[in-house]
C-alpha cells in the first residue's frame, strides 16, 4: 500500500510539474519546450488553419482596392484605384473623364474649353480699364541710358569695380566733363567718353594691326587668286577693312578696322599722320640725303617732302634709313629715294601714328589695346 500510493503522488507531482513548466513556457515567450502549448506562433498558425477571429487578416497587395469612384464607400470600394493613382500613375482617372476628390466632396474636373472660356471673359472684364503705373523695382530705372562703369568695364578697362576706381580718380569724363560721381548713365551712340584723355571705342567696332608680308595683295579680295589682307580675317564674323595701302612687296604695319569714320580720318592729308618706314639701299650717300628729301623731291605727281630722315645701321655700302612722312601716295618712298639716286631694296613700315610694330612676327595679326585705340582716335581729333 505505501508504495503504490508513493508511486500515485510522483505522479501527480510529476504532471503538476510538467503544467507548471508549460505555463512558464506560455508566459515566457516560448523560453521553455518551442512545442509547448505557451508558444505564440504556434498560437498564430492554429488560429489562421481554424479560421478564428482575433486578429483581421492583411489582404495581399493583389487583392487590395482603393476608394475612388462616386459609389464607394467607407465600408469597401468598388473598383478603380485610389487617389495617389491620380497624380499620373498606370489605370489613374484621367483629366476631363472622371471626377477628382477636393477635401472630402466630389467635385466634377474642369474641361480646357471651359478653362478658355473664363480666360476670355476675365480678358474682356479687365480690357477697358486703365494700365497700372507699377513701380520701379530698383532706383534710377526711370532714367534712360547704361552705367558708365559697365560700358567702361564692356570695352576692356577691366571690373566694374576697377572701372569706379577710375571714377574715383577724375580719370574719365564724358563730353568734355570729368565725372566726379558713381553711377552716371551714358548714351553710347552719342556720348562722347574718354579715359586718361583717349576716346573709348564704346560701340561694337573691331581694330587691328597686322605685319603685312612681302607678296600680299593690299585688297581684302582678289580676282586673281593671290593672296590678300581678306585670308587673315575670313574668320571674324564683322566685315574688315584696310586703312590704307602697302604696295605687295612692302612689309610691316597696315590697320584693319570696321570704324568707317576713323578709317577715313587717318588717311585724310588734313589730320597729317606720319608713318615710319624703314629703307635698305645701297650707298655711299651724300650728308645732305636727308636736307634733299626734306626739302622735297620732284616727282612726276608733285613735290614730295619728308619730315625726318636718318641713318639707322651702315655696313660697308650698305645702308638702312629711316624716312619719316605723313603723306599717303602711291609708293612714296620708293620714288623719292629712287629720284635721289638710291633705289630702295627692301621696304618695312614700323609705325603708322601711334600704332609701332615692334617685336610683332610677320604675317601675325593682333587687336589693338583699349589705349592704342585712344591714341588713333586723339591723332585724328575723336
């Protein structure tokens, strides 16, 4: 008898033991026996497989529907996406043939037709009516022209702020007045603006100065093929021409510019430009060269007269002079000195008024600075 009974209360110690151990394992999250009859996931899936109630099921992304359409309701949709498609997405309402949600009421989309229509009547309501002096966004918009230091600074004297210092300085004045305060507005076709006492080219002209080699035609085109002045700019979009001429053996400085009236003023004989030429011929000469081709040398159009003339270099007979003149005719130097007795061998001009050629290459053709410009312009009274 004791020991059947001792064998009833293991027993029933044992099964109390194994519910308490299953409860802890209910509690705990499934910390004990993963089979025991506390796990939550296996709590889930019997749930789903008898179809109980406590939690609602996610309908999958396939079988979901969105409220959109006048006959749908909180409960459920009908058909249609919703209102997110709206905005352009694939299957969305399209504008004109369904209706579009505004703050929680339905109101029907607007047609382009109609959109016109109230377009024109607010253009015929307002049409009579005076036009509205709005004001100025910004001080001084009322006065016409430009700024002095943004046409200063478009020529090429620098920044804008660089260009109010020359302001500053009582460098610039404009039709004979120095300008004493920043901002003047100018006129650019008819002001007359200069910088340190030189005119500046304010308008879109172009100016050049190329050392002609020997064989160049002075033409900008010509009929016979040979070469001319117009194969050293045919890639400038603004049309180029020549400010005088060099006979095609002659080399050096010739000017190349679109301003018509300084072109026409620096050949003019009433404005005297001198040019600069330097001749090779081959001696002995006689000291009184000089006083002879001053004086002036009768040529068949007329006297011819120099303004200057010296030796530069002798090298045996040899001889390289320099024969200043300001007139323009036809091979001028090459006849006076011939008519003296010293034909010349090789001719180069190295200035023409202010423009030198200095250490500039043959066939180089290069753009006059903003002061070189100045300088033309102050020689023919621009």
């Amino acid at each position: 008898m004791r020991s059947s009974s001792g064998r009833n209360s293991s027993g029933n110690n044992g099964g109390s033991r194994g519910g308490n151990s299953g409860g802890r394992g209910g509690s705990g999250g499934g910390r004990g026996n993963p089979r025991g009859a506390g796990n939550a996931r296996d709590d889930k899936q019997r749930d789903d497989k008898q179809g109980g109630a406590s939690r609602p099921k996610r309908p999958r992304p396939e079988e979901r529907r969105y409220d959109v359409g006048p006959d749908a309701t909180q409960a459920g949709p009908k058909t249609g996406r919703g209102a997110s498609a709206r905005g352009g997405a694939k299957g969305g309402p399209k504008r004109g043939q369904q209706s579009s949600q505004t703050r929680g009421r339905w109101v029907p989309a607007t047609s382009r037709e109609y959109e016109a229509r109230a377009e024109e009547r607010n253009r015929e309501r307002y049409a009579g009516k005076a036009k509205l002096n709005l004001p100025k966004t910004f001080p001084g918009a009322e006065q016409e022209g430009e700024r002095l230091q943004k046409v200063l600074a478009r020529a090429g004297y620098g920044s804008r702020r660089a260009c109010e210092e020359l302001v500053e300085q009582a460098r610039v004045e404009v039709n004979g007045e120095i300008v004493l305060e920043q901002g003047m507005r100018v006129d650019t076709e008819k002001d007359v603006i200069k910088v340190d006492g030189l005119t500046v080219a304010t308008q879109s002209y172009q100016f050049f100065v190329l050392n002609k080699p020997a064989g160049v035609v002075s033409t900008m085109e010509d009929n016979e093929g040979r070469q001319c002045l117009g194969d050293y700019t045919n890639n400038r979009e603004t049309r180029l021409f020549h400010v005088g001429r060099l006979d095609t053996e002659t080399e050096g400085v010739i000017l190349l510019t679109n301003h018509g009236e300084l072109a026409h003023r620096l050949t003019h004989p009433k404005y005297g430009v001198k040019k600069v030429y330097l001749a090779h011929i081959v001696g002995p000469i006689p000291r009184d060269l000089g006083k002879q081709l001053k004086d002036g040398i009768q040529l068949e159009d007329g006297y011819a007269k120099a303004d200057h003339f010296r030796v530069v270099e002798q090298t045996g007979k040899n001889y390289l002079v320099e024969v200043t003149l300001h007139e323009g005719r036809k091979h001028i130097v090459r006849r006076m000195l011939a008519e003296a007795g010293f034909p010349v061998d090789k001719l180069v001009r190295v200035a023409f008024g202010p423009i030198t050629l200095g250490d500039q290459k043959s066939g180089w053709l290069r753009r006059l600075s903003n002061t070189e410009v100045g300088m033309l312009m102050k020689e023919v009274d621009l």
